[in-house]
C-alpha cells in the first residue's frame, strides 16, 4: 500500500508542498478503538482523563484530546501552559489540568484560560488566591501529594502542616487530590500499595477536617491495569489509549493495539560488489554482491543511531539495516528481496502483513523505554491521520 490518498494531513507541514517520502501514520479508527475498549474495561464510576503532553506523545494533542472526549474522556491533561493553550485555542473546553508546577509568572493565564494547576506548595497557592480574589471567581486546582516518588507534591508525611495551611485560601477551589506512582506496572507492587497506603491516610485526615475533594485520583495506565483498588474517582491515561503498554507484564486488553506506524519508502537501489562498503565509518562491507536500498529517514527523525543493527519491514519481511545511518538516511540489504523496487513501502515501526517491528522493539534497539520511542520521532516527519476502520477521510473541524 502507497501513501493513503484519504490521509489528513497534520502538524508542522507547508500545507501545499509534496509530503516528504518518511511520516507518521496515526490511525484514528484504532484510537477510537482503544479508548472504546479502556472505557468498556473501566468501572462506569470511575471518570477518565486523557493525558496529552508532549503532543500526546508524539501523536498528535488534539486528536488525541478529541477522541478522547468523544468516547467520553471528562478532562485532559499537559505538562506545560503552551500545550494547554494550543488545546484551549483550538476550541477544547473540558476541564484541562497541567501537572507538575507553575512559575508565577504562569497564573495570571491559568486564570485566564481555566486551566487547573496542580498545586504542592503556599506560595503558588497564595499568589494563586490573590489574582483569584481579584477576579472576585474562585479558581480550581488540584493538590498534588508526594507519596513516594520525589518529584513533585506536599510529602504524605508533612500533612499535618499544610493541611491546616490551605484552608486558609477561600478563594481555591479544592477539586481534586492525587498523587503519582513511581512504579506502578512491574509484578512488585510493593511500593505502589504503599503509596496507596499514605494516599489514603491524607484522605482520611482531609475528611477529619472536613474537607472532601470532589476527586481523587492516583493511576497512570499501570495503575489503572493492576491496581484497581487505587483507581478512585478518576485515572490519568497516557500511553494505554496509544495502544501501547507501560511494561511487558502488566494487564493486557485484548484488542488494545498501537496507533502509530512509522513508514518510510525505499528512494534509491545501488547494486554494490563485493568489498564494497555502506555508509559513514564504512561499518558495513559488502561480503559479495549486494542490494542496497536507502531510505529518507535517519537519528535527526528520531530513528536511533545505528551500526549494522536492527531491521525494517519492506513486502512484509524482516530486512536487516547495513551500516550506520545518517542524520537524513539508512540503509537495508535488500539482496534478499530481488522483487524491492524503488518506491517500495518500509515500515520502520508498526505491522506490515504479518510481521510487526514493535514500540518495545525499537526501544530495546534504542536502549530506552517505549515511552521515549513514541516522544522521539520529531515533528519533522509529517503526521498523517488515517482511519483504516472505514477508509474515510476524517474531518479536520
Ligand atoms: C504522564 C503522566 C501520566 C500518564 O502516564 P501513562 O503511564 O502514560 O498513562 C499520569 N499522571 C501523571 C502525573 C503523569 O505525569
């Protein structure tokens, strides 16, 4: 199959020059699928945000965020105020929480645009109240409790202090209390019960004040796979909806399936002799005659930097990468495929007939995580949205 002529294109692309022969297909029919599945799989009293940071790890935010809402999503969430602002901009109006902390410089905006800061110290919630009182509105967020991962959030163990402090800000609206897990989808599940545990204990002390956030939550998609009893009212997806795991052996569900596919095409053929050498460095030479096919992607799309490892899938079979690639091209040992044409389709990740080169795959080859893989192909491979569901063009609106 060629470059689908139903695609829509999207992200940073001069709208009419030709799209470069190496992209990233997103398939909206399979994202449809996933968040329908999740959502089947959920308990129905259990809300779902949609996570969509860093372009909802390289997929596309809005996309995402809309999908995600159409299945019945109740808020997104973002790292940073640009990505919050380019969801509001682009006409979202659910609820949109950005984790981590604001600079103050950042309020006056969260205020302008609702969005829900998660808050884990006095001063950001006390500049926070004062431009809130100013607009005489009270203003939402979210407080964030350290349980054990260091990062960010008031530490589990210091509540007594701060508990007593917030009450003071009459003008917050406590909507929620979470917390994050620092190891939620291995087989040891130890240290995730005991944040479970010291979540808890911050909830049972905020009700003995008589404060009850509306919603508590605690999972990310490993969480929200093993961990049931800390799923609470709402949980966090990120990677899960993508159709990617968090680990090799948390829950599966089945039909839950990857979204992206990378693809390129095979734009030159050189017959090489035996001797021959491939690439920067010469790491490969030819042990007879070869077939060699070049593709337009390299470590400045965010394929990793190789040498004579890892392989593509060109007609459906594993093809083997010669040499080092470059910043703008890698090549393959097509010797094996005397019927490769140039023009011919590559998969370099994602399923081609019945081979798959998979996320945890490419992460292993990376030596990363399949979260990394999915943010590390940079936008200067096109976005091309697809929906092999009904071979339709989806709507840009
Ligand atoms: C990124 C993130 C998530 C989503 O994690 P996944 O494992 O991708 O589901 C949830 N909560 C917080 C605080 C995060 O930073």
């Amino acid at each position: 199959m060629g470059q689908p002529a139903s695609a829509q294109r999207v992200g940073a692309q001069l709208t009419s020059a030709p799209l470069r022969p190496a992209w990233v297909e997103v398939d909206l029919g399979q994202l449809r699928k996933n968040f329908r599945l999740i959502h089947a799989d959920k308990p129905s009293d259990v809300a779902m945000l949609s996570v969509v940071k860093d372009n909802a790890y390289g997929h596309g935010a809005l996309t995402v965020a809309r999908c995600a809402i159409d299945v019945g999503a109740k808020a997104l969430a973002v790292s940073n105020l640009d990505e919050a602002l380019h969801l509001r901009h682009s006409g979202i109006v659910e609820p949109i929480l950005i984790f981590g902390t604001r600079p103050f410089a950042e309020l006056p905006c969260c205020l302008e645009y609702s969005l829900i800061p998660c808050v884990d110290d006095l001063e950001t919630a006390e500049r926070l109240n004062a431009l809130a009182a100013g607009n005489r509105r009270r203003h939402p967020v979210h407080l964030e409790i350290d349980t054990g991962m260091s990062r960010y959030g008031i530490r589990w163990d210091t509540r007594q202090q701060w508990m007593a402090a917030f009450q003071r800000f009459e003008w917050l609206e406590l909507a929620g209390v979470m917390s994050h897990f620092a190891m939620s989808d291995e087989l040891d599940k130890h240290f995730a019960l005991l944040q479970l545990d010291r979540f808890r204990q911050c909830l049972d002390r905020l009700n003995t004040m008589g404060i009850r956030a509306p919603v508590r939550h605690l999972c990310n998609s490993g969480g929200f796979l093993d961990l049931p009893e800390a799923h609470f009212d709402l949980v966090r997806l990120g990677i899960l909806p993508l159709g990617v795991y968090p680990s090799k052996v948390c829950r599966r569900i089945p039909g839950v399936s990857p979204v992206m596919t990378v693809k390129s095409k095979i734009m030159r053929i050189q017959n090489i002799q035996k001797g021959d050498s491939v690439g920067y460095g010469m790491r490969y030479r030819a042990p007879s005659k070869r077939r060699i096919g070049v593709m337009p992607i390299g470590y400045g799309d965010g394929f990793p930097r190789v040498r004579n490892q890892g392989e593509v899938l060109i007609h459906g079979q594993r093809t083997p990468i010669v040499g080092a690639n470059a910043m703008d091209a890698t090549m393959v040992d097509l010797t094996g495929l005397p019927d490769a044409r140039e023009g011919d389709d590559v998969v370099i990740q994602g399923r081609q007939k019945d081979e798959v080169i998979s996320v945890d795959e490419m992460a292993a080859l990376k030596g990363t995580v399949s979260y990394e893989v999915l943010c590390g192909w940079r936008l200067r491979l096109p976005r091309i949205e697809v929906d092999h569901s009904t071979q339709a063009v989806e709507s840009s609106s």
